[in-house]
C-alpha cells in the first residue's frame, strides 16, 4: 500500500490545553474556599500510532522531533478587532474568497435594490431562485453586492461558504481569525464572529453562499444588530430566514439584450430562439455568448451545433428543474471551445478537476501541482500555461476566480453536467483517481500545515468533496489506496485543527474500517486509523467510545509490538489521557505510571517525550489531590527541560507554570506567586505583554495573590488582564469569559457581592450563547452563579440553578466525575443555608460525603 502522507501521518502532537478552573466549591455555607484559575497550560502528550513506510522507529522519531520545533502561525491576517464604525474609514477586512465579477457580467439593479433597502429594513436577505434551478445568477447576484460593499470600505465584508458543516466551519474559524476572534474550536469561533456582530455589527456583512440546512447557519446567524447578512440557496425552507429576495432566469427582453451585448451580433430574432432553447438561464447565456464570440459563428450556426449536441446519448436522465438538456449541450460546447483554442486536453482536464473537488472552490496551487504531476497532459505543465487554460476556461464562463485570483470554482451547474457525462461513459473514476493523485501532492507541501492552517482546512474540504464525488466509482489497487491515505490524512488535519468533531468522527470510522477489512485488524495502518479516529471520538465528547478504542488498540500494539514498543507506549499514553479526561483518575495514575516507568528504563530520562509523560502523570497526581507527587515530578520534569531546553524555551515556561500550580493546590502560596511572578516577567520579556501566554501567566498570578489572601492585588490584576483580554478578543473570547470569571471569584472574597454576581451573571450569558447550554465551562458559570446567590442569601435562586447544574454534569460528564461530584457538594450547601438539612443529608451520602 502506497501512502504519500508519512511524515504528516507520523507527527508528534503535543496539544496545549488551557484550563481555567473557575470557583467550583465551598466548605461551609457562606464562605468560599475555592478560588480561580490556577491549571493553566498543561501540557498533555496525545503521540498517534505511526506507519513506519521502511524507516527504522529511530529515524522516524528523529525526524519528527525536528519538523516539530518552530513556531505556530498562520497565513491569515489577524486583526485585533474591527476599524471604527465612522463613514469613510478605509476598508480593514475582508474574509473568504468573494467571486470576481465574470467577463460580460450584467449587473441587476433592481435586485441589489432589494438587498439594500432604504432605511435598514430588511437586516437578512435571503437570495433564492424562483424555480429551485442553478445558474440563475444568485451568487453573482451576492458577490456583486459585496464588492461594492468592499468599494464602500466597510468595516467587514465576509464570505461563508455553507454548503457543508466541514466547510462552513472552516470558513467561520477564517473570519475569526481576521477578527482577531481565534480559537481552538471552530464552532466556537462561529459563535464568537455572530456575538461580535451582534453587538458590533454596523458597516459590516456576512455573506452565506449556497447554504443547503437551515438548521446548519442558523446558529451563526447574528440575531441582532446592525451587520447585514445575505443568504443564497435553492432552498425554499431558507424563506424563513429572512426577508426573501427571488432571482428569476432573464425575462427574454433581457436575454437577447445580454446576447447582443456580449457578442455583437445584432439579429435579434436569431438571438431570442437561442435565448428560448437555452431557457433564459443567465449561465447558459453566457456561455454561449462566449463561445460566438470567440469563434465569430453567429447565433445560427451557434443553434445548429447546440441541436446536434448527443445529450441523451452521453448523460442520464435528470430530475425536473436540475437542468435542462439545452443548458447541458451548451455547457459541452463550451468546453470544446475553450479545448480547441490549444490542441491538448489540458483544459478539459483541469475542468475535470474542479467537477470533483469542492464547490467552494480550489486553489490555483493545486491545479499547478496536477500540472507539475503530468496529470493535466502527457507531460509535465509549467504553471504559465496552467494559468493560460484557466483564463480561457473563464472567458467562456466555465469557471471563476475569487478577487485575488488564490482561487478557482467551477458552477455547482457545470460540475454536475461534466460528472454526469464521465458517470455515463465510465471515466469518473479516473477523474477522481487523477484529483486524488494531485490532492496528494498539495498534501505533501502541507507538512508544516499549523503554519499553513487555512490551506490546511481546506484541504479537509476537498478530500471532503472528492470522497462524495467518487463514492458511486468503483477503484481497485493504487486507486482505492490513494482515496484511502487522503481520508485517513482529512482525519489526522480535523484533529489537530479540532474542527468538524462528526465529520472526523465519519471519516475515521470508514479508514479504520477500510484498513481493518483491507489489511487485517493488527496492521499497523489500522492500529494508526483506530488512534486517530479514538481522537475524534474524544473531541466529539464520546468519552466512552475513544477510552473503548484505546483499550482495543493498546492491547493490540502490547501483542503484536510488544510492550515496550514506542507505538505501544504511545497508545498506552493516550488511553491514560482518555481516562483523566473521564474522571478515572485512578486508572490514569496507574497507566501513566507503567508508560513512564518503561520509558525511563529504555530511553534517555531527558529524552523528550519522556519528559512529556512525567508531566503527564504530575497533572494525574494532582487531579488527584496528591499534590505531593505532583509537585516532585513537576519539579524534576522542569529541571529536565531548564538543561535539556533551556530556561527560556516555551515547554520550559509551561513545566515552571504547572510546578506554580502544584504549589498552590499544596498550600504553598508564596513559592506559588514567586515561581508564577518569574514565569510572568519571563513570558513578559520574551513575548510582550498581550501574547496569550503572558496573559494566562499574568490571570494565574491574581489567582495565586486571591490565595494568598491578597485580594486587592488579585482584583487589580484581573482588572488588567480583562481589560487587555477584552481589547485584544472582543468581550464574549473564552479567554475574556475567563478573565471575568476569575474577576467574579476576586469580588466575592473581597465581599463585592453585588459585583460579582453581575459579573457571573454576564458570563453565564455569554458562555450560554457561545459554547451553548451543555459545554463544561457554561455549567461551571452556572454553579459559579449559584455560589454567589448563597453567599448574598438568594438561596431560593441559588437552589434550582444548582439542580439543573448537577443533573446537567451527570448527564453530560456521567455521576463519577470530579465536576458531576462538586456540584452535588455545592448543591448539599445551598440545601443547608435553605434549612434543608435532610436533603443536604441525602446528597452528602449519595456523594460518599460527611453528614452534618
């Protein structure tokens, strides 16, 4: 099996997850023993299984550690908010890729009218086809707006593709990003840019393209506000979104006029037959009036070549209102146009590519890569004459370019007509064999895709896209080989972006399925597709299943490697990580021990990943409460990394942290603000003093003084941090929330009841509309809110608040976990304050707590 993705498949993942622990519990009715935050930047090792492709397991780990070092970025722009909303500021964003206008565009003003009402009625458009058919210009119509919103300089012009939740997400993390809104999580990210636009939306617009579900850009929808948002689909159910705006096809006064326009041809009578055979649909038109155009044939031998067209002979029968045959012959004879104007198939083939791949559009790299792979002709393509056949193709109205021209789509009508011809003739599987080949290729340019993350999205979203294309082909041998390592890489990029959850989830499951059948249950390929998909089971919330998987998968590796095996270990590592995450703390110290025991004794102490585990473990321990374990092994793994790393280096400030951490959970305050207070100056000096690291070290810090009892300081420097948090990330960022959660708990210990209820309750909201009812973080804002209902004595208030808290976390995060637990306990003491005591009873005993 021939695999093209080794070292991306092979990568070392290290993921940072910051944890804010807000104030969770109290001891005694009416004072608060919990404080917030302190883990922050726990460094947790998720290693997947590898295949080897010949090279020794040294070799391999060798070269992963190097492709690992480096910083992360990425290749969007990062705004750090939206301009001023004043008149007349220079246009400062832009996301998404905005069609350019095509060749011969006829602008409908009366339709942009409609998009625009006078007066600011109207604040969703929704642009539908009267008759449900493509190519009636509702894109155009869409993209024409927002260029001239883009003339205007608006604040914010955004396009979202919304075809498909994989692609619609992706987008939306793009347009957070450009609003400085970045997160780990891409419906997060979605959320966050309709909160921003709620309630900073003016001179701004969201454009969702072809949107397919209702249900799916509803979410992302801001539901108040100033920002315009314009909805194009062929839904009817997307009536009920907004206000609706019907594109018809041309009336024939238009057609002929259009006709006349583009080719010059003055013989009205010949224009308006071919207009009627063409069905007055805009894109056909246009088509046409290229092809007479450019070949000076006239409308009538234009007609006669259009009827000889074997349309029934090469495409299947096709549903109503799909399109109609004459649309599909002068889609044909357009390609044929733009073919003959340079005697090789290279036109054909790159209009081959885009039938097959996203709607959205393709990179212009990608094209030039399945030039410089001899997939376009017989030989390989310099990229000048790509771009010679993609200009062509455009002037016949075959395919467009985003503004900057990064970009190349085909119509969804014109992608449809050339699979059907090659679904008929029984090519398609060569067409998506040769995509699959080129995707490939774009895939090994991807290898340090954390710095390339929105070309890695969209790469997700192509693989996405041919796999849709080609599920009716049948492919055997390299073929069906390739189709495999490109879904089994769309898996690996969804994980590591943490994107689109169910789509890894689906996509995991038919590779690890696929390698199981194809090459047995215990190859490594199938151990590999089993990692990875237990990853998207975990990102998906499915605790149970990825812990289940990991199991099966660590008793295969420990048979068929052995148990000292580095994929062994690996395997076994992550299965740990799974069950801290389930509340198994128990389970989790016991593999930890055993992988970090075994690493010690065959590996170098100081090598990296065994310094990895050792702190695995150490944040184990402390989950625990065995704080004294944890703070010898953050102090020994700390150590390792100043000599090993240095003590300037990231993952060195990240083990002084987490020590920091430990201190404060054993009581040992001053070491704890001393050792934050260095890592704080350090990050300060080396990052500056808005890095999202220096933040983090500056709201552990207040949260260290908070323990200490220094409360004036802790409020002063969660003042600081919020302000900055807010500034940087808009007011609703789960770094902001955060901020202002940690704030709560400072005010509360100062007595600021009022104040901080205020401020639970704001984050409540947010937490409520951004990560949505169900998140881990909004039930904590909940039982947060509740503590301080308590401690002002609103127990009636505090009371149902902590029951819906705690029937959430069994629900959510199951009975046994530490959260699900606390929350009992929390809700035993708003029982108490009520002179509830036999229910307060009742809970402490279920809990396995003391009775009072």
């Amino acid at each position: 099996m021939s695999d093209r993705w080794p070292v991306l498949l092979a990568r070392v993942v290290r993921s940072a997850y910051r944890h804010s622990v807000d104030a969770f519990a109290w001891a005694v009715v009416g004072s608060l023993a919990g404080v917030a935050g302190a883990m922050a930047t726990i460094v947790f090792g998720i290693i997947p299984l590898v295949r080897r492709n010949g090279r020794s397991a040294q070799d391999d780990r060798q070269q992963l550690l190097a492709t690992a070092a480096g910083p992360v970025s990425d290749s969007i722009e990062v705004s750090s908010g939206l301009p001023p909303a004043a008149s007349g500021d220079p246009a400062a964003l832009r996301a998404g890729d905005i069609p350019r206008e095509p060749p011969g565009y006829r602008g409908r003003e009366d339709l942009l009218a409609l998009l625009d009402p006078p007066g600011g009625g109207g604040r969703v458009a929704v642009v539908q086809a009267v008759t449900g058919m493509p190519g009636v210009g509702k894109t155009q119509l869409a993209a024409a707006y927002a260029r001239a919103r883009l003339a205007d300089r608006w604040r914010l012009v955004a396009w979202i593709d919304a075809e498909n939740e994989q692609v619609l997400l992706a987008r939306l993390a793009e347009t957070a990003a450009v609003l400085g809104l970045a997160t780990d999580d891409a419906a997060t990210a979605g959320r966050l840019v309709r909160r921003r636009l709620e309630t900073d939306g003016q001179r701004c617009l969201l454009v969702f393209d072809n949107a397919a579900d209702p249900g799916l850009i509803e979410p992302y929808i801001p539901a108040l506000g100033d920002a315009r948002v314009i909805v194009t689909s062929n839904r009817k159910a997307m009536a009920n979104l907004g206000t609706a705006v019907r594109v018809d096809v041309f009336s024939p006064t238009e057609a002929t006029a259009f006709l006349a326009d583009r080719t010059g041809y003055p013989d009205q009578a010949s224009a308006a037959t071919l207009a009627e055979q063409l069905g007055y649909l805009p894109l056909a038109l246009a088509q046409a009036a290229a092809v007479i155009a450019s070949e000076q044939i006239g409308y009538v031998t234009y007609l006669d070549r259009l009827r000889k067209q074997p349309i029934r002979d090469l495409l299947g029968p096709v549903e109503a209102e799909q399109y109609p045959r004459g649309t599909a012959a002068a889609i044909l004879l357009a390609l044929a146009a733009a073919q003959a104007a340079r005697p090789s198939r290279v036109s054909t083939r790159v209009m081959d590519l885009l039938a097959v791949l996203s709607p959205a559009g393709v990179p212009r790299d990608l094209i030039h890569i399945a030039g410089c792979q001899a997939l376009l002709t017989a030989d390989r393509l310099p990229e000048a004459e790509v771009d010679d056949a993609l200009g062509r193709l455009a002037g016949a109205s075959l395919l467009s370019f985003s503004l900057d021209g990064s970009m190349v789509a085909a119509h969804r009508l014109v992608m449809r007509v050339i699979r059907d011809l090659h679904a008929e003739t029984g090519s398609l599987g060569q067409v998506c064999d040769r995509a699959a080949q080129a995707l490939l290729g774009q895939a090994e340019a991807l290898r340090d895709f954390h710095a390339k993350r929105a070309a890695a999205r969209n790469l997700t979203s192509q693989i996405q896209a041919l796999q849709q294309a080609c599920a009716d082909c049948t492919a055997d041998g390299d073929a069906a080989a390739r189709m495999l390592s490109l879904k089994a890489c769309a898996v690996y990029l969804l994980n590591e972006l943490r994107d689109s959850p169910s789509v890894a989830v689906s996509l995991g499951e038919d590779v690890a399925s696929a390698r199981e059948r194809l090459l047995g249950p215990e190859h490594s390929e199938t151990l590999a597709s089993r990692g990875n998909l237990a990853r998207a089971y975990q990102a998906a919330g499915r605790t149970a299943d990825a812990i289940a998987l990991n199991e099966q998968t660590l008793t295969a590796c420990e048979r068929v490697l052995g148990p000292d095996h580095p994929d062994t270990l690996a395997s076994r590592n992550n299965l740990a990580i799974g069950y801290l995450a389930a509340g198994r703390t128990a389970d989790a110290i016991a593999v930890h021990e055993q992988t970090l025991a075994t690493r010690e004794r065959i590996l170098d102490p100081d090598h990296p990943h065994t310094i990895t585990y050792r702190g695995n473990l150490a944040t184990a321990y402390q989950a625990a409460g065995r704080t004294a374990d944890a703070i010898a092994l953050n102090e020994q793994t700390l150590a390792a990394r100043q000599r090993v790393l240095g003590p300037d280096h990231p993952d060195t400030l990240t083990s002084q942290n987490n020590l920091a951490t430990a201190y404060l959970a054993a009581g040992r305050t001053a070491e704890a603000i001393a050792v934050h207070e260095q890592t704080l100056a350090t990050r300060q000096r080396l990052l500056g003093p808005d890095h999202a690291d220096t933040l983090a070290s500056q709201n552990n810090l207040a949260t260290a003084y908070q323990a200490a009892g220094r409360t004036a300081d802790a409020i002063a420097v969660h003042e600081q941090t919020l302000a900055t948090r807010q500034r940087l990330l808009g007011p609703d960022h789960p770094d902001t929330l955060m901020s202002r959660s940690s704030l709560a708990s400072a005010y509360r210990d100062a007595g600021r009841r009022d104040e901080s209820i205020a401020a639970d309750e704001q984050v409540l909201a947010a937490r409520e509309s951004v990560l949505g009812g169900d998140h881990p973080d909004t039930l904590r804002s909940r039982s947060n809110l509740a503590i301080g209902y308590v401690g002002a004595g609103r127990v009636n208030e505090a009371i149902p608040l902590a029951e819906q808290t705690v029937a959430d976390f069994q629900r959510v995060l199951g009975p046994d976990h530490p959260d699900t637990l606390t929350s009992r306990s929390n809700l035993a003491s708003a029982y108490q304050a009520a002179g509830r005591t036999g229910d307060a009873e009742r809970i402490r005993r279920a809990s396995g707590g003391p009775s009072h």
